[in-house]
C-alpha cells in the first residue's frame, strides 16, 4: 500500500562542501511532475535564506505492506552480504547489499566455509538472475552484466 506522503527531499551544500537535506512531504496521490514542482519552487523560496547551494532534489514514494510482517527469527540485520557485478565498464564494478543473510547460503567447507557466499545455491542463483534480468546498474549507470564473488561483509 502506497503511503499518503511522499517524502521530497532538498541537497543542500555549503562552501566547505558539506551537505545536508532539507526534508518536505507531498500527498503521494500528486503526480511526480506535480511534486517536483512543488519541491522547485520550495527550492527557490529557500535558497534566499541560505548561503547554500542546491545539489539536488529526491522525490520517494514509499510503499509499505498491508499487513505487517515479522520476522519468526534468523540472522541479525547486521550480518550483510556483499555481491559483486561486473559492468559494461572496466571500473568501477557494481555492489548489492543484503541484509540479514541466511548461513545456509554460505560455504560450508574450505577456506571459505562461512563467509563465502555459495554460487551453486538455488537461492543465490534466483537472485543473481533477477538482478541481471531487471537490468540494474552501478550508481554510475553502468549495466551489471556478470556476477563474479559474494561474501559476508559484517561480522559483528
């Protein structure tokens, strides 16, 4: 279920290269051409009262379940998987996080048991598919178009 508010935010950045953002909300039911209209001309109203420049302006739509899900227990949030794509260009590659990893998608053996993500896993291959099939990219806009290594990043 989409939420009632939009959250828009404004980047600011001061002369020394600091950055922080001014948070709005929006009804969700606008348009995202409306929001950002809405959040160009707060922009414009702001920025005579700061000695900032705008960096850029994020609009998130936030989408939450209908029904509430908890978790039944399982790994700590903490405990993320790190995978790693190749791109369409040389550097930089691509990095997806995800949290609270199961063990069993893990090594269980050799230098790697625990802490290297298994390849061969029917749950990794699904997610390593999806991945390359939704055609998502680096932050660069690089398409991810191979999966080369996982492993477990936090071991807190």
């Amino acid at each position: 279920m989409l939420k009632p508010t939009a959250v828009v935010e404004l980047v600011w950045q001061d002369a020394s290269g600091s950055v922080a953002a001014q948070t709005l909300f929006a009804p969700s039911s606008l348009t995202v051409s409306e929001i950002d209209a809405m959040a160009s001309a707060l922009a414009s109203i702001s920025a005579p009262l700061t000695g900032c420049v705008l960096l850029k302006q994020r609009i998130k739509y936030v989408v939450v379940p209908d029904e509430p899900n908890v978790t039944s227990g399982g790994a700590p949030i903490v405990h993320t998987g790190a995978f790693f794509f190749e791109t369409t260009e040389p550097l930089p590659d691509g990095i997806i996080l995800v949290h609270s990893v199961k063990d069993s998608i893990f090594q269980s053996s050799g230098p790697g048991a625990g802490y290297i993500v298994d390849s061969t896993n029917s749950d990794v291959i699904a997610f390593i598919d999806a991945v390359l099939s939704a055609n998502c990219t680096n932050p660069f806009g690089d398409a991810l178009t191979s999966f080369f290594s996982a492993y477990l990043q936090s071991r807190v």
